[in-house]
C-alpha cells in the first residue's frame, strides 16, 4: 500500500473536501554509482569550509537565502513549515478549464488524490461534475517546498493531480527557426493517408524502454567478458518522396499492429 506524503483539502467555492495526496510515477532507468577510477571504491562525499579550513558532513550544514554578497538569511525546517500561504494545506481550486485549452508542455509530475472517509461523497461528486463537463480543475497547492500550478482531472476511481509548469518556466522558441517547404496537395494527402493508415488505439502495455533493457545486457554481456557491438548509425538518403509514402502505406496495411 503506498504512503500518502501530503494530507489537506481540495478547495472550490464553499466546498472542501479532505484528500490524501500519492506519488504517482517512478523512474525505471538503471542506476549507475560513480567510483574511483584506480580503484573502483565508491567515494564518500566531503564537504570543506574554506573558512575554517574544516571538513563537514550534510547534516552540519543549514539552508541559506543569500540577499546580499556573502550574507544570507538561514531558515530551518520550522521556518518552511510556517511559511505564511493557504495552499499549504489545501489545494485551492481557482476555476474550471476547457481539457483542449491545457498544452501538454505545461504537464509536469503527477500526483493521484484519494478521499479521506468524511469526503468520499464530495470527492465523487466532483469527479463526476470533471467527467460530464469534460473540464479540469485549474489551482495551486504547495508542498515539496514550492507552491506549484496544479490541474485535477478525473480517471478511474481517482483524481490525477497534475503539478504544471509556470508560464515563466516554458523557454522561448522564438529564435528557433525551422527551414521551410512547400508541400503539393498530393504530398499532403499521401502523408494524411499513411497516418490513416498508421492509426491504432493507444495501448500503453505494447510499449517498453527498450534503451533500458540493451543497458542491461549490455552490462550483463560485460560481467561476462562478451563483447557488444554496437548497430551501425542508419543513413538518410532523401529519395522520391511520394514513393517513400506510397511503400510506407503499402507496408503499414501489411503490419496492422506496429510494434513499439
């Protein structure tokens, strides 16, 4: 059973319904430690005061806002709890948005939020409301040290919470400038054709990190003194472009179900 790392309440209008708050990812990727190349002895992390001229674990250290050169006003655990914000415990919805109106490049973690027992009707309640009106909960909530942007959405039996970059976060495109074509109705209906074509239903079981699984076999190759070649970079040959469509589509009607 996971452990819920954040207790308070969603907050709309008069309403407030009390949620306990999950992590809702992991990453899978392979974990690799760094080692002293002569000997291959994991090092130990040291820290040095030049001041003093000392050495000094993590735990004798403290969290330093600096707000001038070399000064800096020091906040302990107390401090960040008693920051002065409502969000702290509550995650207070600000309004309802159109799901078409939120780009995925503002999507950042995710978070699945659970009722406690006295809020199970108007947690339903609002997830329902989220399911007929196709809207989501637009809203702030602060934990992890940070108050953060935040969209709730229905699915399944929970609320997804997700944390959302601010606007201020997003990097300019505006100096990238990608070269231009111009494309003949014909190209453009070849290529509608090969993603007709191409469509199938989103399945997210078919897919794997299969970068990750090389990585392992490659190490497991290695413990065993087994070499691994790597596969040669592909070349890119940029021939008739309608026939590359046409053999595409005719192969994409060959192969229903590609698999990833």
């Amino acid at each position: 059973m996971p452990r819920a790392f954040w207790k308070g309440v969603i907050s709309f209008g008069l309403v407030a319904i009390p949620v306990k708050m999950y992590v809702g990812t992991e990453s899978k990727t392979l974990s690799f430690h760094l080692l002293h190349k002569k000997c291959l002895t994991r090092p130990k992390q040291v820290l040095r005061c030049e001041t003093d001229n000392e050495y000094f674990g993590i735990k004798d250290t403290v969290r330093g806002y600096e707000i001038a050169k070399d000064q800096y006003i020091v906040l302990d655990d107390k401090d960040f709890e008693n920051v002065p914000i409502k969000t702290s415990h509550a995650i207070n919805i600000l309004g309802f948005i159109e799901a078409q109106e939120l780009d995925p490049i503002y999507f950042a973690g995710v978070h699945y939020l659970e009722p406690e027992e006295l809020g199970a009707k108007p947690f339903q309640l609002l997830k329902e409301a989220l399911i007929k009106t196709g809207r989501l909960g637009i809203g702030k909530v602060t934990f992890q040290r940070r108050e953060h942007l935040c969209c709730l959405r229905p699915l399944e039996d929970v609320i997804i919470l997700h944390s959302l970059r601010y606007e201020t976060e997003i990097l300019t495109r505006k100096e990238i400038s990608p070269p231009k074509s111009k494309l003949t109705a014909a190209e453009l209906d070849m290529a509608v054709s090969l993603v007709k074509a191409m469509a199938k239903p989103f399945m997210p079981e078919e897919y794997r990190d299969e970068y990750r699984e090389a990585l392992k076999k490659m190490v497991e190759a290695k413990s065993k003194g087994i070499k691994i070649t790597a596969p040669a970079t592909p070349r890119v040959e940029m021939g008739d472009l309608m026939a590359s469509l046409r053999a595409s589509i005719e192969a994409a009607k060959k192969e229903p179900a590609l698999k990833k």
